[in-house]
C-alpha cells in the first residue's frame, strides 16, 4: 500500500493520535486524551517536525516522536506507533527511519528508546509484543532493564534504620531559596534529569523537591515528588487510570556520588513516602 510520511499537525492530527492509541493500546495501557496531548504534541519541548505521522488517504495508520536534546548530542525516540490492522507493510520501519533521521539532523549522536523529555514510558516495555524484536531487527542494543514500581501507602511505615540518615544530615522539603542550588547539583550530578527539576522550580513546587544537605548547607542529593497539591500543568503520573486517580510519584532520586554510603538516598525516600 501506498502512504506517506509527514509532520504531526495538531490542528489535523490531535484526534487521530488518542484514536490511534485506544484502537490498539488501551485495554492494556488506558491513557486520556489529555495526558496523551501532554505527553506528546503539547509539551513545551515538543518543537515542529518532532513528532511524524504515517497517512494513506488523509487516514493516519502509525505515529513516531522523538525528543532531540536541544544544545547537546543526545536524543530519544519516544513512541512508535502503528495501527495493528497496517502492520507488516512497511510502516513503522518507515517511522523509524524517518525518526533517527531527524535526530540526527537535530544534532544527536546518541540515541535512547523511550524516555526524553515528554515521554510514556521509559523504555520499551516488555508487555509489547514484538516491539522488542522489532527494534532488535534494526540494530537496536538492549542494554539494562528500567522498573516501575508501584507500593499501596496507606499502611506504609518505613523503620528508624532505614528512615535516619547518618548524623549531621537533614533531609526536607526545599524553599524558593533552595532553586538555584538545586539546579546546579543536578546540572553537576545528574544533567539527563536537570529538566524535569528546571519544570518543577519554574512552576514553583518547591515543596515537591526533597532536599538532604549536611548541616552546614551543601547539597548530597535530591528527590522529585508529585501528589495531588502539585501544579496541574505537571505530568508526572501518566497512568492514573491504569494505577488510580489518587496516584502519587517518586521520581529522579539521586545522591551526589561522592556522599553514597550514608543514608541520604534511602531518608530521601523515606520522607517521599511518608509526605504522600
């Protein structure tokens, strides 16, 4: 079959992409239009040309984004999707092409599946089936497995020796003070999540980042939390109607590595869990 292979047009494809997802993902990953929208064509790193679509006849039959990282030589080829009753025709090596070529004309020389700045997963998840073979079948090297994990909190309790750092260090919500300390560590530290931070401090959910510093000021790690207080233009649980709506997250945990050793990754969480 004939089709073509153009740029996502949200005044043209906005219905399509959701329509393309619940005739083929939904009844096992169940996501709303808008959280969908979020997380693809209406996130502020989504620029023109980053999301692609395959059409026959004006009928949108696959979908690809990618997430070039803008000022460095990364990218992420977020989401590869193709209408089952299409496949084996030619589309989604097409998508894919398509994709890896874009990144590198965005300035990529490394590539990851899944992840990037506005993404659903964070890899390919292994209940796909032949997704994996797919992309193995085009050069792609799985190299480590990423884990969701999820845990009921109502009856949560964390015990004194995994919730108590070593001595001299505190661990607590950060202020407006805090931001641009925050940001440097993980500009420092941990650069692939320094955007999901940035998001958090310019929104002003202070209060959703979690600080253990020693007692004379300096930073040893940072964690990200969302609940149900946080800004409603943070995404930060996507899968509320597969998990719930009371569904909270802890995410990007890290402790400088020069600090591992003394607690402060495992306080962190700690707290996280008690706040939510």
């Amino acid at each position: 079959m004939s089709f073509d292979i153009r740029p996502f047009e949200a005044e043209r494809d906005a219905l399509s992409l959701p329509n393309l997802w619940n005739v083929n993902l939904r009844s096992d990953w169940p996501v709303s239009p808008e959280v969908l929208a979020r997380a693809t064509w209406a996130h502020e790193s989504c620029h023109e040309g980053d999301l692609l679509v395959a059409v026959s006849d004006d009928l949108v039959l696959g979908f690809v984004a990618t997430h070039p990282d803008r000022g460095g030589t990364g990218g992420n080829l977020s989401l590869l999707l193709v209408d089952a009753g299409h496949r084996n025709r030619g589309i989604g090596s097409a998508l894919h092409d398509a994709a890896l070529k874009h990144l590198r004309e965005a300035g990529a020389r490394s590539i990851a599946l899944g992840g990037g700045g506005a993404y659903l997963w964070p890899g390919v998840p292994l209940a796909l089936p032949g997704a994996m073979p797919f992309f193995q079948r085009r050069g792609w090297c799985f190299i480590h497995e990423c884990h969701d994990l999820t845990q009921q909190l109502a009856a949560y309790a964390t015990t004194s020796t995994l919730r108590d750092p070593a001595a001299g260090i505190v661990v607590a919500p950060a202020t407006e003070t805090d931001g641009p300390g925050i940001l440097a560590f993980e500009a420092r530290e941990f650069p692939e999540w320094l955007p999901h931070y940035a998001r958090a401090v310019d929104l002003g959910d202070y209060g959703d980042l979690l600080v253990a510093r020693v007692e004379g000021g300096v930073i040893l790690g940072v964690l990200l939390l969302y609940g149900a207080w946080s800004h409603p233009e943070r995404n930060d649980v996507r899968w509320k109607t597969l998990l719930g709506h009371d569904a909270g997250a802890i995410g990007a945990v890290g402790v400088a590595a020069a600090a591992r050793g003394r607690g402060s990754g495992t306080a962190l969480v700690a707290r996280a869990s008690k706040i939510l």
